[in-house]
C-alpha cells in the first residue's frame, strides 16, 4: 500500500509523512531526500548543472520506482512533482490514496518566512514579494492538487491533528 502526500512548500509533507509512517508502520520516504541519495547530488546542484528538464525526468523515473516497490510506504512528494508530465497521472493509477495537505496563503507565509533561506525557490525573494509569489504557484498547481483523492485542510492545525486526521480517512 501507498500512502502519497502533495502540497506546497511548507505545508508540512514531510512532518506529517513521519508521523504518519510511524503509525501505520510503514517506512516513510520524502521523495526529494530519496532523488539526492539515489542520484548522489543535491537538488540545487542537479538544476544548477543539468538543469530542470533533467531534473524532471529523473524525479519521474524515480518517483514511479517507489510506486512500483512492493513495501508499504508514506510518500512525501516535492512541491512540484505532481505538476510535471504525467506524474499526477502515474500516481493516482497506483493508489487511491493520495492527500493534499492544502494550508492558506497566509499560513504558508507564516511557516516559509521562517525557512526562507532554507528553501533555494523562495530564498532570493523579498519578505513583501512572498505573497504573490506563493499566490501564483497555488493558483498554477491548484489544478493538480485538487485531483488529489482527500484533501486536509492544515490551518491551525498542528501536525499530530492532521495526522489523526488522515487515519480517520484511511480507517
């Protein structure tokens, strides 16, 4: 069984995802930790050198290599994954169990303001410009997002309640 999370940066994939794991008993993989060590190169460096198109297709290749595994796993997926080619597509032919974590604008502000420098998208970009940007990305991806087969609304919420959550979806 695969259990896939999608949503924004910052909407709390991966916090959710270990908790998540840890419940089930299933082995969790954030799926961009799973490219840098299969492809042995950080993100940043791989869209640095080989740039975006490569990047892609390789997140692809190695994103249905996991849906394709025979183990039961928690999928935290990169932001934009679901929104390149086919992957969303691919993922929903290979579970029914995929969960949007949909958080506000004004609460992805809050959580990416204090992990600006750590996120190489959003780095660069002035604290005033955040909303706009993050308001464009939202409404582009929204279309993927929605295809999702649950949706967790995650504002005001801590990670352990939307957790509870998504086991009451899957139970």
């Amino acid at each position: 069984m695969k259990v896939v999370l999608i949503g924004y940066m910052g909407s709390g994939k991966t916090t959710v995802g270990k908790l998540l794991s840890k419940e089930l008993n299933f082995e969790f993989v954030d799926l961009d930790v799973y490219i840098e060590t299969r492809l042995n190169e950080k993100i940043a460096d791989l869209f640095a050198t080989k740039g975006e198109l490569y990047f892609r297709k390789r997140e692809s290749e190695l994103l249905n290599e996991l849906l394709d595994d025979k183990r039961n796993l928690v999928i935290a997926l990169g932001g934009g994954t679901p929104c390149y080619g086919v992957n969303m597509d691919t993922i929903l032919q290979k579970t029914d169990l995929v969960f949007y974590l949909k958080l506000s604008i004004a609460s992805l502000i809050e959580r990416l303001h204090k992990e600006k420098e750590h996120r190489p998208l959003i780095a660069h970009l002035k604290d005033e410009d955040l909303p706009e940007f993050i308001g464009k990305h939202l409404f582009e991806r929204s279309i993927y997002y929605s295809r999702a087969n649950y949706t967790v609304t995650g504002d005001h919420k801590d990670s352990e309640l939307v957790k509870e959550e998504i086991l009451g979806l899957l139970s």
